[in-house]
C-alpha cells in the first residue's frame, strides 16, 4: 500500500513539474480580435442615397419622435 501511494505522489510531483515547465516556457497565446479586416467600401456601397432628411420625416424638440400626418 506505501509502495503505491508513494508511486502516486511521484507521478502527480513529475505531472506538475511537466505542466508548470511546460506553462512557462511557452505559454498558450490567445487571439483577442477577428483575423480579417473589414472592407469599408462593401459597407459603403449598400447604402441607399435617396434617404429622406430626419426633419421631413420626425417632429423636433417633442421628446417623442411622433411621425408628421
């Protein structure tokens, strides 16, 4: 039984000692962001141009954006 015990503890010491090594020698790295960029102009091209003007559309200063009749 103390044979086994002490083979355990001997495994579980040379485990952790292979991990922290392992951890600081070269750590897993992460990527934060997207890999790819965002092409601008496909943004810029699905844009409709004959938008009407906010204040044709809303009233002002109402606290509530009523539509006009």
């Amino acid at each position: 039984m103390r044979k086994a015990l002490t083979m355990f503890g001997a495994a579980f010491v040379l485990a952790a000692g292979s991990f922290l090594a392992t951890m600081l020698t070269s750590p897993p790295t992460t990527v934060a962001g997207p890999r790819g960029a965002i092409d601008v102009y496909s943004i810029d091209v699905g844009v409709p141009q004959a938008l009407p003007e906010f204040e044709h559309q809303y009233r002002r200063h109402t606290g509530v954006l009523d539509t006009l009749p």
